[in-house]
C-alpha cells in the first residue's frame, strides 16, 4: 500500500509560491484558546502563539499589511452564531467583555492594523475581507492563528477561490491535537495552498 505523500505525488503536489504583494491574516488568536481551564484551551495553539511576536516583528519592519480576526457573538440569543453556535455551544464563550475573547497578549492588534469581526470559520465569510485585500492591492495571503482544522482550513480554501494565494505558516498555526493538525496542513498543502516553515516565511519577508 502507497503511503499518502505516494498516492499524491504527481496529481496533487502543485506549488503557487509568492505573487507580486503578500499581506498575513492572524485569525482568532484569542486567550480562550491559551487560557488553561478554558473549553477552547489548544496546546497547539499556546505552541503557535509563542512563534508570533519575532515573526509579526520582522513583518511589521518590512511594511507588509497584517490582518487580525476576532470571533463575537452577541448574547443572550447569539442569532447572529446561527445553527454554528447550536452545533458548538463552547463559541458562546467569545462574547464582549469575556477575557476568553481578547487578543492574546503576544499578538495584539497595532493601531494601524485592520480587525475584523467573524462569527464564522472562514474570515471571508461575510467580512469586508475581500474589499481590504483588493484595497492594499495584495496578491497574497500568508496565513497564521487557529484552528488548523476549523478557521485555517476554511480561510485558506476561501483565499484561492476569491483568487489570492493562500501560504500557510507551519509553526504559526495551531489545534487541538497533532492528528487534525497534521492532516489538515496536508490537505491544504496539496490541494489549496501552500504550507511553508516559519524559517522559508522569514526568508521571504526579510527579502522584502
């Protein structure tokens, strides 16, 4: 039996590399996600968060645009969650005033820096996020944050089908567990994007 990098070889192992302009998309690095004791709490995502401040640092020196997401609902009903929140009631935790719903302290948004408010896994999802990429005139997206399985997958799938690049940061992404970590990063890489390391990110920003 081939193994699964065998079985897609040849068929699904295209690369898209940088185009002309990349921005980084953050997504829902929230404290509900760090915090132990939190439903959310994601060891893969502590182990992401401590890789973001020298590479949002280095991003921000070369001028390259980030973008943050944040996940709000509005209580007591959380209509604008839909059947979501009724499938994982552990969202209604990311509500205003909630500190699992703040930023984590390693990642928070500059002033310069646009946020944008979800309510669902993709951060394309009905957000202005198409407008601000087309806006900064960007070609590509490298995304970072969380879920690898839930918000990353969703974003990256979305990128490429409005027409953007998706580049997912290894180290910079994380989950719950290694298994959906770790096959959703092959999915991604063989069919929607492309999943580069931190140190192949960090080399292409510091060409900038």
């Amino acid at each position: 039996m081939s193994t699964a990098q065998e079985n897609y070889e040849g068929v699904w192992d295209g690369r898209l590399g940088f185009g002309e302009k990349s921005a980084i998309i953050v997504i829902d690095l929230l404290k509900g996600y760090t915090t132990e004791g939190s439903p959310l709490y994601a060891p893969g995502v502590v182990a992401c968060v401590q890789q973001m401040p020298d590479f949002l640092e280095l991003a921000r020196s070369k001028a390259v645009p980030i973008i943050h997401t944040q996940v709000r609902y509005t209580p007591p009903d959380y209509v604008d969650g839909g059947v979501w929140v009724k499938k994982a009631p552990v969202l209604r935790d990311l509500v205003e005033g909630n500190p699992y719903a703040e930023f984590c302290d390693e990642v928070i948004p500059r002033e310069d820096e646009v946020v944008i408010t979800k309510q669902y896994a993709s951060a394309f999802f009905g957000t202005s996020l198409v407008a601000t990429l087309n806006g900064l005139r960007v070609d590509t997206l490298i995304i970072t944050g969380c879920t690898t399985s839930g918000c990353i997958r969703a974003t990256a799938v979305d990128t490429v089908q409005h027409g953007f690049r998706p580049i997912c940061v290894r180290e910079c992404i994380g989950d719950r567990h290694d298994g959906p970590h770790e096959a959703n990063l092959f999915d991604i890489n063989a069919k929607y994007g492309d999943v580069i390391s931190k140190a192949e990110a960090m080399e292409y920003l510091n060409s900038l």
